[in-house]
C-alpha cells in the first residue's frame, strides 16, 4: 500500500474545507448585514421614539402655554381700546400673570401688547413701563393671522434678559373690534431641555423648525443656523414619523431623519441620527465578526492542516499496519459492531481457504461462519465442545476458543472487543505448537517416569560440592536414603568422607574433561554393605565456582553380587557347583602342558547317567536334580588331590585325572581302577525324596599326554568310548579305540547325507504285494529307499536307525504318507485299483509327535484320498509307554476310516492285555517267524497261537516274509489268509508294480 495520502482523500478534505470556508465567510457576511441593519433598525426606533417623545413633552408645554395666553385673553375680552388699561388694572391682571408666570417654568414673562407695539400689561415689575422688543415684522404677523392661533417668533435676542428666546403670541380682538396680542417670552434653553428630554444617543441632531423652514432650536447648538431655513426643505411626505434617509439637518452628512409636526402644525420636531454615528457600534461588531470568522477561517484551516497531517499519519499508519497485518504469522480479521467484516489480512484466507472468493468489506461474519460449518469437524471453549467456529458469538462474546479443521489442522481463535463495541478476531495456526507441546509433554512425562523407574540417585552439585537439586529414586537402597531434602547442604553432609573423597575427584575430573565414569564407592551400614558407581557430567553453564554437574549416584551392589555369581558360573555348574565345561577346558590345558613336561600321562573319564530320562520323565526335574547333586557328591568324595570333577550339562560328568604314570599300562590301569570305583559307587542306592533309587552310568576313558589333539577332540574321544560302553548295555566302562572314531565318523557323514536327500528328493517307494490265500491282489505296502548318488539304492537297513536317532525319520515318514495318499487317489479313478490298500509303516517317534493325527488329516485333505483304503502299521515299541495317548490318537484316526495293523507281532514286549483296547484291523507275523516254518517247531507253535488269538479277536492276519510253498502251505492249514513276501513279489518301483498289475489285468 502506497504510504502518500489518497488524492481523493486529499480533495474531500479541501472539498470539506472550502465548504466549511464558504459557510463562514457567508456566516460573517449574514451577520455583518443582519447586524447593520438591526443597528440601523435600533437608531431608527431610537430616533422615532425621540421624535415622539419629544413630540408629547413640546405639544405639552406649547399647550400650556397657548391655555395661558388664551386665559389671558379672556379676562380682556369686554374690555375695549379705550378701558383695556383700566380694566387691566382693576382685575389685577398684572398680578395673575405674575401668578401664572411663577407656576411655568418655561414662561419668562408674559405681556399684552396693542397694536402699536405698546404694552398694555405684564407679568414683569415695570409692568406697563416695560420695555418689550419683539422681532421685526413679528407683531404685524400676528395681527395678520385670519384666525387667532398660536404664533411663534423667530430666535430673538430679548431686551429684557440678553438671552435667547422665542415668542408665543396669540391675537386677541376687543369687543370694540380692535385688537391686542398676548405673548409669552420663553428661553431658548429651557425648550432646547424640553426638546431633548435628556436623551443620550449619540451622535443625535435635533431641530424644531418652523414649517416655513427657519430653525428655532438645535441640538447641538448652531447659533449660525438659528433663524436660516434648512435646505433642502421638508416635503409633507417626511411629516409623518416615519424614518428616512436623508442628509442630517445639522451636519447634512448621510443620516436617519424622523419629522413630525407638533400640536400646531407650524412647528416641526426633527431628529436626525448620522449613519456614521448610528453604525458606529456595528462597525466594532463589524470588525469582531470579521475577525471572529477570520479566526474561525484559519482554525478551518489549521484543522484541515492538522487533519491532512494526521489522516497521512494514519493513512501510513496503516499502511504500516496493513504490511504488519500482512507480515503477519497469524490470521486477522476486525469487525463491526454489527459484525460485519471491516479489514482482514492474508493469511486469514490461507488458514480458512474457502472464504477466499466470498470475503468484502462490510460483509456480514456469519455468512463466512456459515460456509466453513463443513470444514470445521470441532471447536473446544474452556474445554467443552461446541459445533461452530464462528469466534463473535452471543454467549462468547470475547475469549479463546481451539478450531479443529477437516485436514487435522488445529487453529486458536482469540476474540476481544474493541471500544466502539465491534470485535477483533485473530486465527493462529497451533497445529505444530500442539504437535510441540505433545511432544514435549510426551518428553516430560518419559523423563519423568524415566527418572521415576530409575534407581539411580541424581544430584546437580557446585564445584564445592553444595548441592542445588535432587532426585531420589522410588525405590529402597539409595546412597542418601536417610537425608529427607538434601538441597542447600554439601555432599560431605550427606556421605562418608570416603564417599565424598570420591564424589570431590569426580567432579574435579569433570570439570577438566566434561565427564568422569567408572569411580565407585562403598556405603558400609546394619543392613550390610552397598556399592555405588559415580557418573559425573558438567553442565554446558558456569565457570569456577558457578560451574554445575549432573551427578549419579547408581546403587551397583546387585551388578557386583552378578558379577561375582556370573564369574562362578561361567567357570562352575550352578546346579552342583561343579567346574564346567570352561574351567575343565582351562584346567584340562593346564594339565596337558603340565604334564607335557614332566613326561606324566593325564586321563579323561566321561560319564553318562543310563535312563536319566526316565528319571526325569517319571519323576519330574526336581527329582533329577537331585540325582544330579548326589552323584556329584559321590565322585568328588572318590577322587584324589589334584583331581577335577566336572558338569558338562544334562546327566554329563567329566573327571579329569592329572599326574599319572609315565607308563601308559599303568595310566590305564589307574585309569581303569577309578572308573570302576566310580562304577561301584554309582550302583549303590540314592535316597532321592526319601526313597532309594538305583542308577548305573556309562564310563569313557581317553589318556592324552602332549597337546597333539585339541582339547575338544579329547572330550570327543573320552566321549565316543562313553556312547560305545551305553550301547554295550550300560553300566561298564570303555576306552577309546581308534576304530571307535571310524564308526562314528561315518554315522556323522550318513546323518549329513540324510539331510542332503531330503533337500534333494532321494528317497523312492517301492511297492510290495499283499495277496489272499487265493491268489488275488487286495493292496500293497510301501517301503522306503534311498538312491544315494554314490552308493546307488541304499535299503532302509542302512539308513533307518539314524534317522529315528536324529528325528529325521518324521519328515521322511509324512513325505512317504503323502507320496502313498496321492497314489491312492489315482488308483481311485481306475476301475480295477480303486478297492486297492497301502499300507504304510510308522515309526514309533513319528506316531507320537503331538501333531501326528493333524498331520494324517491334512494329507488327507491335500491329496483327497480315501481314508478306508490307508493302513498305517505300527510297531509294538508304541505300546511300551504313553499307552493312553497311543489309544487316543488311533480311535481318533480310526473315527475317519484310517485301519491299523500291529507290525512285527510277537517280536515285541507290549501287554497282550492292551490288544483288546487298540482299535486294530490286522496283525502281522514277522517274517522272522515264517523263516522258521519247517525248521523250527517251537516258532510253528507260536505261529499257531498268533493266528488262533487274532482269529478270537476278530483281526485279520498278514503272513510277511512268505518266499517257500511249505511256508504258504503251512500258514494256509492254519487259517491265515493273506501274503506278503517274494513268494509273490519283491518290492518294486512304482512304475514296475503298475506294469505288473496291468500284465496280470491283461492275463
């Protein structure tokens, strides 16, 4: 916005001006002319007032005088020419007039003349004898009237008192026809005062004039002028009291001049008041309002100057505010009182975007309310929620309220009043200052419940070691537990001096390199000992004395026990408090080096517990543990000084033996001797939980003396002896033998391949007939081989046992069940194999996987084929343990159709007694049984009593292993009625039995 005044602005402001110029030159020159005419007005009222008044006071004493002469006259009225005198004298006329005389003021004297001039009588002493001049020419003017009037004379000079009078005569006619005249001589003064009335108007001139125009009086005096016609004369038209402008008659300047007659008509009163004299006043007012309004005119433009300067004040002013209100971070936006929009800024229609195109001046707030309604999801005021956003409203008149816009924007509205009751609103954007403050609120609430959680005691300590703040922590054990505030008070006030020798050197340190770590101290009290490690950090204020750090005290005590009970079980068994395998390692590599020189031999003896599972399986951990802690006890009591007894993990002991013979024979044998102590030991009974219980172990025995193998590979070889002496059946001992190594090292390879072939898909089925006594084929089972890439077809014989030991057997089983199902399937859909059965053998690991009959069911599912044609054999190993689980999961398995056959029947150890409660279909004689047919006559007994006993359970009977006629015959005679053998088919791939089973559908 442009910082110069408008020039429209400009121009109103000259415009308003030149008005309020005009009105007051105006104004002044109304009333200069209403006030000189008011003043003309006033002298002519002055002057008309005068004349009237002067008019009544002379037609007065004119009146008076004229009665006086007619009195006179009439007291001589029969007197004739001849008696006048002597009628005068004997009515004492001489003394009524003096009488009448002395009660006028204005008369001087009166007298009666005759015609000849003479005086007949007077009011004067002389009386008769008095000399009376009257003017020239005035007695025969009298004499002279037609009637008898009032005459009065020319200013005259009197005989009698030098002064100036006039003379009022009146004619009186004898009753002998003559006649006399009576006069009255009045002073010129005392008729000028009966005249002027004592009036005060100035500059007034005042005449009585005759009517033939000589003048008789004037006010002021012009003696000049006394007995002169005035000119110009005046005309009837100016007798009638009316003001006129005319020359004054004194002066002849410019004046208002009032005439008017007196009682005789002969006599004029004028008055004339100069215009000069009578505008004298308005002249002063004149000036006054000429100045008043040259006044008023330079205020007019004072105030214009003034309100230029101060509109372009305030014109930059807002231009300065509009830049401000631009500039500004927040919204603005004023209004009203009436609530209507008077100035807004930009940044109002960024926060509010949609009243962009419809936001004016003088627009009403509400419409703008009303169209952000639907971009306002809530507005919060003192913390309850209202619907709208519209900061002026009636019962929120001025305050704050919080705005949460659509697109998650969270605006301030802050509403104040301004004094001419309209509003002023400012939007601020606190979205990321709400962000802020969660943050930092966030913030404070994890450190506080950080240093809530922490066990540490923190302090904020001066260089001297005053403390300044203080954090102590929730839990029991802190280094200063027993100071309730310790703020204000040194750290030697709060810890032993050993602890403050610390704490003083800490923050020495840190003062120098900014941190100190590592420092520890101890608190020794009733309760025992406690340790504590010192953390200093130096605050980033101060210097010397003011310098601050953040100390922490951390309770290590517990860290310290760890530490001592972590160093005793990384190098002893927690369970026996036996060496384990670390410190047998470092004690055994002592032992070789010692023994390396002294040409001594050293023995390793490797302990198995037998049947420890079973301990624990039966009896639970606790018991195990306990046999573990005893046998323990027992070894170490056995051993000599010098000795080492060792826990390796499990039921797994080590004895290391040092110092024997240089002669290996006699090493062995006292090697041999202690194993066998160990032994004899082992048989005796344990009282485990008040109850004796007997356990034997497997010993190995290794003797090393140089460091030719590693150490782990004499705990191998000590180890491997051990497994050969469990495999012998337990309770013996063994030593190590090379060829030991051998066998064992390739079981570890056939492992290896194993997983190898099952990542690589090697394994194969081969499928073996099963026919009836008749000859016709009901079903096949399917046998397991490996095609080792080397070895070529690997039978399970040679394969099996390992992959029972390393689990491996469970994957390989559930691939041949799957391979098996899906072959059903497709016999399924073959009209002459749809009634065929698999058979398929599972291992007793396999079958007790807890997962095993969901596994059968989701091969099921997979392949689609049909449960009534799968027959899973099962070994009697199953029915060794775990017999109700067993049973459980074959009536589950049976539920869906699945049938079962005992494998193997009669090789076993199972409890004939369970055969009633498996929910068999078939039982197998093992082919070890067939191969005795004919040969030995106690196995054709047992032959005959397997099929008699599955005859009365209702079970079918498969003879496997039939290769001879005599064995069919035999089995045939004694009621079996199915075949499984090379009698009738080896096992073979799948490609080769369907090819046989199409020949013989062809045949």
């Amino acid at each position: 916005m442009n910082k110069l005044l408008p020039r429209r602005i400009t121009a109103t402001i000259y415009g308003v001006a030149a008005v309020f110029l005009v009105a007051v030159l105006g104004s002044a020159v109304v009333l200069t002319s209403a006030t000189r005419d008011k003043a003309i007005a006033d002298s002519q009222d002055q002057a008309t007032r005068f004349v009237s008044g002067s008019e009544a006071a002379l037609n007065r004493s004119l009146l008076g005088v004229d009665l006086l002469l007619a009195d006179l006259s009439e007291g001589l009225q029969a007197s004739s020419q001849a008696t006048i005198v002597a009628d005068a004298t004997r009515n004492q006329l001489a003394q009524q007039m003096q009488g009448v005389v002395r009660q006028n003021l204005l008369v001087r004297y009166v007298a009666v003349l005759d015609a000849r001039d003479e005086v007949v009588v007077s009011s004067d002493r002389q009386g008769a004898k008095a000399a009376i001049r009257l003017p020239a020419g005035f007695l025969r003017q009298v004499l002279e009237q037609p009637a008898s009037t009032l005459a009065i004379s020319a200013p005259f000079v009197s005989a009698l008192t030098s002064q100036r009078v006039v003379y009022f005569a009146r004619d009186l006619r004898l009753k002998d026809g003559s006649h006399i005249v009576a006069i009255a001589e009045v002073q010129l003064s005392l008729l000028t005062t009966i005249l002027m009335q004592g009036a005060d108007i100035e500059g007034l001139e005042v005449t009585l004039e005759h009517e033939a125009g000589p003048v008789l009086v004037s006010m002021p005096r012009r003696d000049d002028l006394s007995g002169q016609a005035i000119t110009p004369a005046l005309g009837e038209q100016v007798l009638d009291g009316s003001p006129r402008y005319l020359p004054a008659r004194l002066s002849g300047a410019p004046a208002i001049v009032v005439a008017r007659p007196t009682l005789h008509r002969n006599l004029l009163i004028v008055a004339s008041i100069p215009l000069q004299s009578a505008l004298r006043d308005w002249r002063t007012q004149q000036a006054f309002i000429w100045s008043a309004a040259g006044t008023f005119m330079l205020m007019i433009l004072g105030v214009v100057y003034l309100t230029r300067m101060h509109l372009r004040r305030q014109w930059q002013s807002k231009a300065t505010l509009n830049q401000a209100l631009e500039s500004m971070v927040d919204g603005f936006v004023l209004l009203d009182s009436k609530d209507r929009v008077l100035t807004w800024n930009r940044r109002f229609g960024e926060i509010f975007p949609w009243s962009r195109d419809m936001i004016r001046p003088l627009q009403p707030f509400q419409e703008i309310v009303e169209r952000g309604e639907d971009h306002v999801v809530a507005a919060v005021v003192d913390g309850e929620q209202t619907a709208s956003f519209d900061p002026h409203q009636k019962q929120q008149v001025q305050g704050e309220r919080e705005l949460t816009l659509a697109g998650g924007g969270v605006i301030l509205a802050v509403t104040r009043r301004t004094p001419d009751g309209g509003s002023m609103c400012v939007y601020r954007d606190i979205t990321e200052k709400r962000r802020h403050i969660a943050d930092i609120l966030e913030g404070k609430v994890q450190l506080q419940a950080t240093l809530d959680a922490l066990p540490d005691v923190l302090l904020e300590l001066g260089l001297d070691g005053q403390c300044h703040r203080f954090h102590s922590p929730r839990t029991p054990g802190a280094a200063i537990d027993d100071v309730r505030n310790p703020v204000g008070r040194t750290i030697g006030d709060l810890l032993p001096p050993d602890a403050v020798a610390e704490v003083m050197a800490a923050l020495q340190e840190s003062y120098v390199s900014g941190f100190s770590a590592g420092r520890q101290f101890e608190r020794r009290a009733a309760q025992g000992t406690t340790w504590f490690e010192i953390s200093v950090s130096r605050m980033p204020v101060g210097e010397g004395v003011d310098a601050r750090f953040i100390v922490i005290l951390r309770n290590i005590t517990d860290r310290k026990s760890a530490a001592r009970q972590i160093e005793h079980l990384a190098f002893y068994d927690g369970l026996t408090g036996l060496p384990n395998r670390r410190m047998l390692l470092h004690r055994l590599t002592a032992a070789i080096v010692s023994n390396s020189r002294g040409s001594r031999h050293g023995g390793l003896l490797f302990l198995d517990l037998d049947k420890f599972k079973t301990l624990n399986d039966a009896h639970g951990h606790a018991m195990g543990d306990l046999l573990l802690k005893q046998v323990a006890a027992r070894i170490s009591r056995i051993m000599r000084d010098g000795d080492t007894v060792a826990r390796l993990g499990g039921d797994e002991f080590v004895v290391l033996l040092e110092n024997l013979s240089e002669d290996s024979a006699v090493a062995t044998t006292q090697t041999r001797a202690l194993g066998e102590a160990i032994l004899a030991e082992m048989h005796q009974p344990f009282d485990i939980a008040t109850h004796p219980y007997f356990s034997t172990c497997s010993i190995g025995a290794t003797l090393f003396r140089d460091n030719q193998l590693s150490l782990d590979g004499l705990l191998k070889q000590a180890d491997i002896a051990m497994y050969y002496a469990k495999i012998a059946g337990g309770r013996a001992m063994q030593f190590f033998e090379p060829a030991m190594q051998t066998v064992i090292t390739a079981r570890a390879t056939l492992e290896t391949e194993l997983h190898t072939a099952m990542a690589a898909n090697q394994f194969v089925l081969h499928y073996q007939p099963q026919v009836t006594d008749g000859g016709g084929l009901v079903g096949a089972e399917v046998l397991v081989r490996w095609q080792h890439p080397h070895r070529g077809m690997v039978p399970p014989a040679g394969f099996i046992e390992v992959a029972e030991e390393t689990g491996l057997i469970v994957p390989i089983g559930l691939w041949v069940l799957e391979q098996a199902c899906i072959q059903l399937e497709r016999w399924s859909h073959h009209p002459r194999r749809s009634n065929l059965q698999i058979a398929v053998n599972v291992s007793a690991r396999q079958f007790r996987s807890d997962d095993f009959a969901d596994q059968v069911r989701d091969v099921l599912i997979r392949t689609g084929a049909d449960p009534s044609k799968l027959k899973l054999e099962l070994t009697e190993s199953l029915l060794q343990d775990k017999v109700t689980e067993t049973i459980r999961k074959m009536k589950s398995l049976a539920a869906i159709g699945i049938q079962f056959s005992m494998d193997d029947f009669g090789t076993g150890f199972s409890s004939l007694s369970y055969m009633t409660q498996l929910p068999l279909h078939q039982v197998k004689i093992d082919k070890s049984f067939v191969q005795g047919i004919g040969i030995d006559r106690k196995v054709e007994l047992i032959i005959q009593t397997i099929i008699g006993m599955a005859r009365s359970l209702d079970l079918a009977i498969v003879a496997e292993g039939v290769e001879t006629e005599q064995q069919l015959a035999f089995l045939e005679k004694h009621g079996c009625t199915l075949y499984q053998g090379y009698l009738f088919g080896k096992p073979v791939a799948l490609a080769e039995f369907d090819s046989e089973l199409n020949a013989e559908t062809t045949g």
